[in-house]
C-alpha cells in the first residue's frame, strides 16, 4: 500500500524550519525541484519520507542578487533559483560564465526548468560546483537560530571527512565576489560526459584568470570535479602565478595537475582516464589563452 504523503509549502524559511522541528530526520526532507530527489526514490536508492517540505514558494531564495558587503561587490544566486534561469541572467552570464556554461550543459531543458541551484549544490557532486568554487564561493545557512556562511570549499571538505553526513540546515544563497571585467581576463568551463547531456559527468573543469600582454598568467584559479569531491587545483594555480606561458610550462603543469586531481574509479571511466582528462582539458583552455596572446609566434619570432 502507498502510504499517504504529506506535502507542506511554506513561504518562508522560519514556517520550512519549524514544520521539521517535530518530526524524526527519517520522517522528512526538502524538496527544490525534486529532479534529484525523485531519480533517488524511483531506483529505490532512497525512501521517500512520509512528510515532503518543498521550498519553491519562498521567494527570497528565488533571485539573483548584486550587492555591496565591506565595500566589495557581490552576486548571490538564491539557492531556488533554476538552471534555467542562471542561463538566461545578464549579471551571471557577464560576471559568471562558467557557471552559466555550467547550467546549459546540465541535462534537457525539461529538467532545467525545474532543477535548482541549490539542489545541485546538495548532492555534493554537481556540475555546478566547480564554476562556484573558482570563485571562492561562500554558502549562507539558516540553521533554525541564526544565519551561518562557509565557504563551499570548507563545506566540501567536511562533508567527506564525515563520511557524507549532513547537518540539518537550509541553504539560503550562494554569493561570490566579483571584480571589473578587463581585457586581460578567461574563464572557461568544460564537461566531459559519457554522451553529450542527459547523464552525469565523467568530469567537469572551471578556471579563471588573467594574461597579460606579455603572455604572464595571474590570479588563476582551478577547479575540477569527478573525484570524490569537485575541488580547487591549488598547487598547480601556484605554479601558474606570475609564469610566463611557453609549452615547457605547459609540460611541467601536465603531471601537477594529473598528482593533485584525485580522480575515482566507476564503472565508465578508470582514475587515470579522468586525471588524464582533467589534465588535457585545462592545458587545451590555458594553451588557447596563451597562443590567442601572440603566445607561439611570440617563441617562433623571438
Ligand atoms: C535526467 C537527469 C539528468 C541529470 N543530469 C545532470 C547533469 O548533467 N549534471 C548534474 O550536475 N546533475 C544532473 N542531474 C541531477 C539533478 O537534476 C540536478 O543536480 C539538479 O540541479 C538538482 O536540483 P533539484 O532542485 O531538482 O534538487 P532536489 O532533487 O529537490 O534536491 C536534491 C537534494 O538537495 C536537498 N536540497 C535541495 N534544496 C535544498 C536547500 N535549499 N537546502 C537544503 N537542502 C536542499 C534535497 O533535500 C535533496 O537531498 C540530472 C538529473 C536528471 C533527472
């Protein structure tokens, strides 16, 4: 017998905390676009609870917001806020394009139109993640009492050394802080997936920074995901800082980045397939930066 479910709607995030405060974790969960979720229950990887809190009618997680916090500016992108939406926002796709490119290669557009940012988020494995954590993206939570930031990396990291347990909180928002644009600037994402969309990445890559004229990479930023979490490259963005670009670069970062990407094994693809990939995907984005600078005919002519 299918047991009836009780689906709750509340409007604002207080009413969605309190309505879980007498029920059992077994007894409940939220529920954004339930794209996830539903994939879950109906291969019997998880059971549906007896009591469904969806959090789509609140509306203060549902916008993309600029602000000014200690003087810097900031975006947030409110965690109800579809993939569909990110792709066609005008401050995402100016100030984040790899989190846009992010969203567009995210499954059919049935899906993106329900599926939000911070659905994927939540499962700790979306493509998502990593066009955030370029960005040093901090997570605000309301954990029944108070407001709580932490920086998606941190967030990451503890979720794997607590072997994957999640506290009960709700996620708010996602800000990033954002710069001018100048013509010095890249940022790329890439997927690589077992077809072109509709089925879970075998790996995803993010990278931002600067070249300048000379051919000298600044401030980059990394990130790949297809391990056990998406996380930041940082010693192969050490590497890059303050380096003029030439293929021996390139050469040196090859293996950097095969060593610091820890890549898992699944039934598609070996480790050593992803590291290989990650690894070929991010020097093809900084070698293209590096040759549409003069990069080659630079060598050639010097
Ligand atoms: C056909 C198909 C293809 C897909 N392809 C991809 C793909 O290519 N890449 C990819 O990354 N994903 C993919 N997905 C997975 C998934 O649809 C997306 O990750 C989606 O963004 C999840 O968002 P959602 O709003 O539907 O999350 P939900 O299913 O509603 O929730 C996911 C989890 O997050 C929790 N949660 C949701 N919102 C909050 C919140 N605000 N606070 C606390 N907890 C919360 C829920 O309790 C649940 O545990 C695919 C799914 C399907 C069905």
């Amino acid at each position: 017998m299918i047991e009836p479910k009780k689906i709750w709607r509340p409007n604002n995030v207080k009413d969605a905390w309190e309505i879980q405060t007498n029920l059992k974790p077994s007894e409940y969960c939220f529920v954004s676009g339930g794209t996830w979720l539903r994939t879950q229950w109906e291969a019997d990887l998880k059971e549906m609870p007896s009591n469904l809190i969806s959090l789509e009618q609140i509306h203060e997680m549902k916008e993309v917001k600029e602000s000014l916090s200690f003087g810097r500016r900031e975006i947030s992108v409110g965690s109800q806020v579809t993939l569909a939406n990110c792709i066609k926002h005008p401050l995402l796709s100016e100030y984040l394009s790899p989190l846009v490119e992010a969203c567009r290669q995210i499954a059919a557009p049935s899906i993106r139109n329900v599926a939000t940012i911070g659905g994927n988020i939540y499962t700790a494995s979306g493509d998502t993640i990593p066009a955030f954590l370029i960005h040093n993206a901090r997570m605000h939570w309301f954990n029944g009492k108070q407001m709580e930031t932490e920086l998606m990396e941190e967030w990451l990291i503890g979720l794997q050394a607590n072997e994957w347990r999640r506290d009960q909180r709700i996620l708010i928002d996602i800000s990033v802080e954002i710069d001018e644009r100048s013509n010095d600037d890249f940022s790329f994402f890439q997927k690589v997936g077992r077809r072109e969309t509709f089925t879970a990445s075998l790996v995803t890559v993010a990278g931002k920074g600067k070249i300048n004229k000379e051919g000298t990479f600044q401030e980059v930023s990394l990130a790949a995901g297809g391990g056990p979490i998406p996380l930041r490259l940082s010693h192969t963005e050490s590497e890059l800082q303050n380096t003029e670009g030439s293929e021996d670069l390139f050469e040196t970062i090859f293996p950097m980045i095969t060593k610091e990407f820890n890549a898992t094994s699944d039934p598609f693809a070996t480790s050593n397939y992803k590291k290989t990939t990650v690894a070929n995907l991010i020097i093809s984005e900084l070698f293209e930066q590096w040759d549409g600078n003069g990069g080659v005919s630079n060598v050639a002519g010097s």
